[in-house]
C-alpha cells in the first residue's frame, strides 16, 4: 500500500513567485557563469514556498493500474521503487516533475541514503548516521516539492565488488562502525568484570582495552561478515581469520598478569556479536535492503540505467492517469552516478526508446558532480572499486556507456539543454570530466550552464537542499530550482 506523508510549509512569509528572466533559452544559452553571475542575475527573485506531501515506496517495475496503486507488499526486489514528493496546489496538472536519481558509484546509495549504510546490504553506523542527519536524498525531493515541482527520487538495483575488493569495502565500514560502538561496548565489559571479580581486586586498564580491540578484531570481523555482508568471505578466509584471533588472544593472555583476562575478551566478542545481531534485526524492517535475492553480482551496466528509464516510464503514464503533475514537463536530475545516468539517458535515445519513451520527452537535464567519460576511472584501484564492478573491464562498454561520446552523435535541436554543477572543492578527476564534457558541448552547439559552487565538497553539495526555510540566496538547490522554472518560461 501507498505510505502518504503530509508536510506543511509557512509559504505566507515569502510573497512574491519566480521573476523571468531576460535570456532567452532557446537562442542564448551556452552560459559559462560562475554562481555570483546567477546570483545577480536573479537577485529580485524569490521563490514562494508550498505545504507538499509524499507517496512513499511506489514500484515502479509494476504497471500503473487502473486505481493508480502500486504496492511493496510480496516484492522480492525493491530497489525498483520510488518516492513521489507532490507540492499540494490548487491545479496540479501544471507541475512540471523533476525525476531525481541518487549516486553511489552504481553499488551503494538509495533514496533515503542512509537506509543503506543500516541494512543487510553494509553496515556503516558512522557514514549511517551522517546521511541520516543530512537527510540525504530525500531533502532533494522535499526542497523541490515545497516550491512547487513535484519530484520522484528513485531507487535502482546497484552492483556489488567482487573479493577481495568487497572484503576491504566491509573493512572499511566495520572499523567505522567499531569506532561507534567500542567505546560503550569496552565500557561495559570493563564494569561487568571488575563487578564480577571484584573480591579479587581485578582491574582492567584502558591499555587493556585498547588490547583487547587489537587482539580481537579478526574475530569481530569475521562475525560482522556473517551478519551483514550478502557474500561471506571463503571458509579458508573464514578459518585463517578466526585462528588467527584466536592465536593472538591466547598469546596476549599468556603474558598477561591477570588470568581473568580471556574471560574479559570472550565477554566483549559475546557483546559485540549481540550488538550486531541487534543492527541486523533493525536493518530487516527496511523494506528495500533485503538483496539475498536480487543477485547484486550479476547487476552492471545497463541494469542501472534501464531501471531509471523504466521509473521515467512510469512516472509519464502515473501522471497522466492521477493529474497529480505534468509529465509533459519533465526533468532529470542526478547526482555523481545519477548525473552519469541523466546525461546519458539525454544524449543516447536508445535507453528511453527501449520502454517506449522519446528523448524530446525530457525538458532539460540537471547534473550534480556527474561523471561523462568513464574511462577517467580506469586508474587501478578507481577502476577496481567503482567501473569494474558497474561496467566490466571492455573499454568498447566504457566508452559506449560515457556521455560524452554520443554529444557528436545527437542533434543539438532535439537534445534538452544541460545545467552542469559541480562543488568547489570536487574529485579533481571529476572537475576535469566536466570541463572537457562542457567543452564538447559548446562546440556542438549545445545549449548549456555551468556552475561551480563555493565551499562545497562531492557530497556536502547535496547537504545544500532544504537545510533552510527557503532556499538560500546562491546554493545549489535554489539554482536548480531557478533553473527549471526559467525553462518552463521558454521552453
């Protein structure tokens, strides 16, 4: 069933709506501007707010029925959904519809980011709780709806690393997870013992701690593999992790003053296995991470990018049906992976035509941190943790699969126009991709914007959306918004 969720918004303190500009987008727009020029281009404007609602978890691999009702319920893959964020106007056939695509690298991410980094997928409590804070990417949906464009933010299936790279990714998170929950975990292992053997005046020391931590890691990793990861490591990995943790145990009690000292430690491996029995119990209410059997080895390119095309596809017939927004106004936006896929869902017909949808469908393409030449990730370890796993080791694939590379085989006329943004303080690698790629558009007549924005990192531009009342005077998120109503203006 369809999970509706109201938000109210103060819209009576801004008074007046969107200004139109003075450039005329279908004659004038390669603008090369730095976002101080749309600062005073637009400086008079101020973008009036409105209370919005949103349609949580609709599944978008289920044709719209008659009743326009998609339900979760008995579904085995549900990264193929979406959630609609609706702007509540007094005619709402007229809103234009922003289709919001989350990045990740093409293996991680959702539209609520932080489900994620809590489910049976990975386990990242640190990384977790940031996107949580953040909001991230549902702010996007909410910061577009309350100024009165609807927005989809959706999901697709992700690919996964392949061993020993996975082990290292799972590494990575259970370190950051270790370095939430060691500290209350010693803690209380501490005052169980010292409770326990007290009348033999035993005491443990923060060196015995931090010993502790050292000794027993292989062991706790391994346990955290068991309990999150969707491929366990191999049960040689399996048997030479555990004998080493045991081996390093055993030596480090043998040395050790206190005989009560192995005690302390199976305490705290007992202790630690309950608290991730506990985080894996929690991640199975989310209804989207349950991926034992998606088959995430088997996703790469273009799964991804047809699961995007299919949710465009939806979304055009729910439109039509619900009258709920404008699906002949429609926009893409994504953010690194996502703006890969939105740009080249523009720029390679073939995608969208496959589900029975035409470039010309698209209005304009927003793209955040995107990349556009896929082979700028073929260096060793980019290549082995990110294009690898998404897109194979054939370069025909890479340069099949980069925007930049169909810019000369479209027509400019037929193409909607770009908004490239990328933060100041982005992947070199990724400021470079966009500068060539804004290149091969301007001398392919294409229409275009590029903004770089101030003190911003890769994902801090994205913390930018609906972190005010109202959007800010020059962040991202009100350019995009003055972007997409400037085309409705002229488009």
């Amino acid at each position: 069933m369809k999970n509706t969720q109201y938000f109210t918004s103060d819209s009576g303190r801004i008074g007046s709506t969107i200004q139109q500009s003075s450039v005329k987008l279908a004659t004038d727009y390669r603008l090369n501007s730095s976002s101080s020029d749309v600062n005073h281009k637009y400086q008079d404007c101020e973008i009036r707010t409105y209370d919005y609602s949103c349609l949580n978890d609709l599944d978008y691999s289920i044709p719209v029925d008659d009743k326009c009702t998609n339900s979760s319920s008995g579904k085995s893959n549900t990264k193929q959904m979406l959630d609609l964020y609706l702007p509540q106007l007094p005619d709402p056939s007229t809103t234009p519809i922003v289709v919001f695509v989350h990045g990740g690298g093409w293996q991680r991410g959702d539209r609520k980011a932080y489900r994620y980094y809590f489910s049976k997928y990975d386990v990242n409590l640190l990384i977790g709780m940031i996107m949580a804070s953040w909001g991230i990417y549902q702010n996007v949906g909410k910061a577009f709806a309350r100024s009165g464009i609807a927005c989809a933010v959706v999901s697709y299936r992700l690919s996964q690393l392949k061993f020993p790279y996975l082990i290292l990714e799972k590494l990575s998170s259970f370190l950051m997870t270790t370095a939430i929950i060691c500290g209350p975990i010693l803690a209380c292992s501490w005052m169980i013992v010292r409770y326990l053997l007290a009348s033999n005046s035993f005491a443990v020391t923060w060196s015995d701690c931090l010993a502790v931590l050292s000794t027993t890691t292989p062991a706790l990793f391994v346990i955290y593999c068991f309990y999150i990861t969707v491929y366990l490591p191999s049960k040689r990995i399996v048997l030479l992790l555990l004998l080493l943790s045991f081996l390093l145990l055993q030596f480090i009690n043998s040395i050790s003053p206190f005989k009560a000292y192995l005690y302390y430690k199976i305490l705290y491996v007992i202790i630690t296995a309950a608290t991730l029995s506990l985080i894996q119990a929690f991640s199975r209410h989310d209804d989207g991470m349950d991926h034992l059997h998606d088959g995430p080895s088997e996703v790469r390119h273009p799964v991804h990018i047809n699961d995007v095309a299919r949710s465009i596809k939806w979304l055009i017939e729910y439109g039509h049906r619900t009258k709920l927004y404008n699906p002949q106004s429609l926009y893409l936006c994504g953010h690194s992976a996502g703006g890969h896929m939105v740009s080249l869902l523009a720029l390679d017909p073939s995608y969208l035509n496959n589900v029975g949808v035409q470039s010309s469908d698209i209005k304009a393409v927003i793209s955040i941190s995107g990349v556009y030449n896929l082979s700028q990730l073929s260096r060793f370890i980019i290549k082995q943790f990110y294009l690898s796993p998404a897109f194979g080791n054939d370069p025909i694939t890479w340069a099949m699969a980069s925007p930049c590379n169909h810019v000369s085989r479209t027509k400019s006329k037929h193409t909607p126009p770009f908004y490239i943004i990328n933060p100041k303080y982005d992947f070199s690698f990724l400021q470079k991709d966009a500068d060539r790629f804004v290149a091969i558009l301007n001398d392919n007549d294409f229409r275009y914007k590029r903004i770089i924005t101030p003190n911003r990192s890769h994902l801090t531009v994205m913390k930018e959306f609906y972190r005010k009342e109202k959007p800010c005077s020059g962040n991202v998120e009100e350019m995009c918004i003055l972007f997409i109503y400037e085309c409705e203006s002229y488009l």
